[in-house]
C-alpha cells in the first residue's frame, strides 16, 4: 500500500515536472480572429487571437478608459476571454444585442459586482449561476504587468453574437 503510493506521488510530481519545464508543455498556439474593432480611445490597444477553442480579447490601455465596438468575421467556437491590462478595474462592460453586462471590481477585496439590463428592462444584479454572471480574475499581487481575466457570460456564449461592444474603466491614478 505504502510503496502505491510512492509511485503515485513519484508520477504526479514527474508530470508536475513536465509541465513547468518549458518543452513539457504545449499550450494551445495563438490564431489569428478575423474581426473589425473600432475604438475611441487613442492609446488602447483590442487585439483578438484564438487558443484552441477560446477567443482572447486583449486590452492594452494606458489612459485606463475606453470603449471599443468589435465586428467578429464569424462567431467564435468557445468560450470568450476578455484580458485587461490595468491597474485597477472599476468597471467593465460587454453589450450584445439587447444585453448590457457590467462589472465593477473594488481594489478592497470586496466582491465583484455584476449587473445586467437586457432589453430594456431596469439595470438588475446579477448572481453567480446566472446565465449573465461574467466571472472577474484579478490580477497576481504584486505583479509587474496587472493582468484582470473577465469571462463573458453563458448567455453571450448561447446567442454568440458577432457585434459586440466593450467598455473599460481603470481605477483612478
């Protein structure tokens, strides 16, 4: 019985081993998304690539506001991943159809607000389960580049819409 579980333990941390070296893991390699993105902040930067079947949707904004309206060439496949290069989130939106998910992220620990208006109905909270909720990552403490990983939500991913729109709103500096 003991020595099983040696030889468990032995190939958990060999395959542990593998994936830290770099040759040992593949992540999935960055596709190209066809997409139109139009935006009205002068210094951000919306970059959309695929790895596997996950769509990145990436934010690089030094003034921390903006907003950006994204054409896809075709919906994507999977699941799509908002990354937001910012200090701070105090707010975040996606608007697709006649849905409007937001998300505002206190620097305090304090929970991530979510809400939705979908339409035309008033702006009601949204609780995580629902086919609205849009899961917020934030970034590693201390880390040199602030990285926040926002999920959209089931309901975007059912309608998988082509037009959509995001806006941002880092902390004030």
């Amino acid at each position: 019985m003991l020595r099983n579980r040696r030889v468990m333990v032995i190939g958990l941390v060999a395959a542990g081993l593998c994936c830290w070296l770099p040759a040992g893991c593949r992540w999935p390699p960055l596709q190209r998304v066809a997409a139109r993105v139009e935006s009205d902040a002068g210094d951000a930067r919306v970059t959309l690539a695929r790895a596997g079947e996950r769509t990145l949707v990436e934010i690089r904004s030094p003034s921390g506001i903006g907003h950006s309206r994204i054409t896809l060439a075709e919906p994507p496949p999977g699941p799509l991943e908002f990354r937001l290069h910012l200090a701070g989130l105090e707010h975040f939106s996606l608007a697709y159809g006649e849905t409007v998910v937001s998300v505002a992220a206190a620097q305090n620990g304090a929970p991530v607000l979510v809400t939705v208006q979908a339409a035309g109905l008033p702006v009601q909270p949204v609780a995580p389960g629902s086919p609205h909720w849009m899961a917020v990552y934030p970034p590693a403490p201390g880390s040199a580049d602030p990285l926040y990983r926002v999920i959209a939500p089931p309901d975007w991913g059912e309608q998988r819409l082509q037009v959509l729109e995001i806006g941002w709103i880092d902390f004030y500096r």
